[in-house]
C-alpha cells in the first residue's frame, strides 16, 4: 500500500468515527425518555415556566423539554399493555405508570378532581379525546376504547403522584390499523361552531410569555350564563403545538364548586413557548352534557390579537360525542 492510498484510507477512517460521534451526540440530544433525571433533580423547577405547574404540572420538565414529549420523567414511565391496535374495533386501552423502582404506581394526588387524565389525539391534531380511566388495585389503568381510524395516536397520561411535588405528563405513540386518510388542521379562526354552541376565542397570545385567552360560549345568539363546574372549573383546556405535540398546561382563571354556575365567559392564562401553530381543545359543561370546542392558533414572536368577525355562523349541528373530535371522512 503506498503512502497516499494510507493517507486517504486514514482521513477516511477519521472522517467515521467523527461522523458516529456527532451521530451519537444528537441522538443523545433528542432521546425522548428522560429516565436520567434522578427524582430529586426533576423535582426541582428550574425556571419560571416551572413554577407554574404547581397547580397542574409544570410548563418545563427538569431538562428543559415541554410536558408531553417524553414517555419518562422523574423517574416515571408511562407503559402500555400494547401498542398497537385495530381502528373500529372497542377494545381496553390499558396501561401503568411505572415507579423509580420499577412498579406501576397505585396511590396518587388529585389534580382536577381526577387522579389522572388521559388524553388521545391522532398525530395529525384530530380525534380528540379527554377521557378519565379506572385503577385498579395492582396500578394498572383500564378504559373501553375505540379508535376511530388508522394511523398513530398520540397517548397523554396527566398525572401527580403521591409524594411529588409537581404534576407529570408523559406522551407515548401507538399504532392503529386501518384506513388512513390525513386530516388538515381547520384553519386559524376566532369563533367555532359545536353540538349547538357557539364559542369565540379573544386574547394576544405571544410567543414565551404568558398570554389570557377568553373563550365566550352562546346558544341560539344568546350567553350561556348556567356552564356547570367540570374538573373542579368552568372548562379544561388543552393545547397541543403542531408538528412535535408538545403539550402545554393551561390554568383557568376562576375555580368553581360543585353547584356554581358560570359563563359565559372562561378564562385561561397559558404560555406559548415558541411562535407556531398551535391547536386548543376546550371542554365545558352544560345542561349535564361536555361539549369540546377546537380552535387553531397561529402564534408569532410578538402579540397579535385574535379578532373574533363581526358576525357568527350558523349553528352547525354534530352527533353528540362526549368530548371528542373524530377525523373527518
């Protein structure tokens, strides 16, 4: 072998492992398990965003990473019985919340009214669903479920466990057989049609700081002054940021009792981490039944106000669904 073959085999050879390095650097980057957290460290807020979650979990985990990106954190897993599924057929959708020592999590601490919230939304941001299962005694959680169509859905598991000090909410996908046909998110819109309701959405969201968004609900042109109390408010919100489905927690601004009546305002405060495009779930109560409203939001690096139009559509008339949004076919 003469010397200039060597000195190109050589550069070559470097040129690998430089590349497997880097490789190896950015894999370590974005792996979505954050099992490296002890529950010390992660229990700590290390920002502003954090100390939001007292009352239902944090804007950051200990890393830095948005609520919902990983199927780890603190030392908890989120594991299914199964991944993997057929779109129409009902089924259990069951699962555990794995300890820091290995072992499903049977006790845990409340957080609007419920132990732990699971919500199931298809990759594309359609099919929501905001559903609350059963524990049983050996920390396994069961519900009935159906997916409505194929392709991967998104699992988010909402939850405190006893002893932490924050709220946990780790995401993990699962594959659904069947018919996959794309849904396009609706377009950015201030005022959105429901079983009946109409709700506008009001505010100047802006990208890294805390923004107010008020929701407005009316029936037949007129406020619905008598919203009941659900999940210990006047509405749940849910906000998912497109492309990643970061999930972001949002705080109502008025607590509300059993027996209370409200609207037909509701307000939240939330914090858009980046500019993008974003979209809202709002779940509210009336007459005994939930409702869920779903608004898509563009967010810029500065504020710009949502205005609602001038005049409100005509009501558009939907099968009732416990709070969900199906893909549309």
């Amino acid at each position: 072998m003469n010397r200039a073959v060597a000195l190109r085999l050589g550069a070559f050879a470097g040129a690998l492992v430089l590349a497997f390095a880097a490789a190896y650097g950015i894999g370590s980057a974005v792996d979505p398990i954050a099992a490296a957290d002890t529950p010390a460290q992660a229990a700590q807020p290390t920002d502003g965003m954090a100390d939001m979650g007292a009352e239902h979990g944090g804007g950051h985990d200990s890393g830095g990473q948005l609520p919902g990106l990983a199927v780890s954190d603190a030392g908890y897993t989120f594991a299914p019985a199964t991944t993997f599924f057929t779109s129409g057929a009902k089924t259990q959708l069951r699962f555990t919340i794995q300890g820091p020592d290995g072992r499903p999590v049977t006790k845990y601490t409340k957080t609007h009214e419920k132990d732990l919230h699971l919500i199931v939304v298809r990759r594309d941001l359609s099919g929501f669903h905001h559903v609350h299962p059963t524990l049983a005694a050996d920390g396994t959680w069961s519900i009935p479920f159906t997916f409505t169509a194929g392709g991967t859905w998104r699992l988010y598991a909402d939850f405190q466990p006893a002893g932490l000090d924050r709220n946990l909410t780790l995401g993990t996908d699962v594959n659904v057989s069947g018919l996959y046909i794309p849904v396009p998110l609706n377009d950015p819109a201030a005022v959105t049609s429901v079983q009946g309701y109409d709700v506008t959405l009001a505010g100047t969201p802006v990208a890294g700081k805390e923004s107010q968004l008020t929701f407005k609900v009316s029936r037949g042109g007129k406020p619905v002054t008598d919203l009941q109390p659900y999940l210990g408010a006047f509405g749940h919100l849910v906000s998912l940021r497109s492309g990643d489905l970061a999930y972001l927690h949002n705080h109502p601004a008025q607590h509300a009792e059993p027996g209370m009546k409200g609207g037909p305002e509701i307000t939240f405060a939330t914090t858009f981490p980046t500019a993008g495009t974003y979209s809202l779930f709002l779940d509210f109560q009336h007459a005994g039944a939930v409702h869920t409203a779903e608004f898509t939001v563009k967010v810029g690096s500065t504020g710009t106000a949502i205005v609602p139009p001038t005049a409100v559509p005509a009501h558009e008339e939907h099968e009732e669904e416990d709070h969900s949004h199906e893909p549309v076919r």
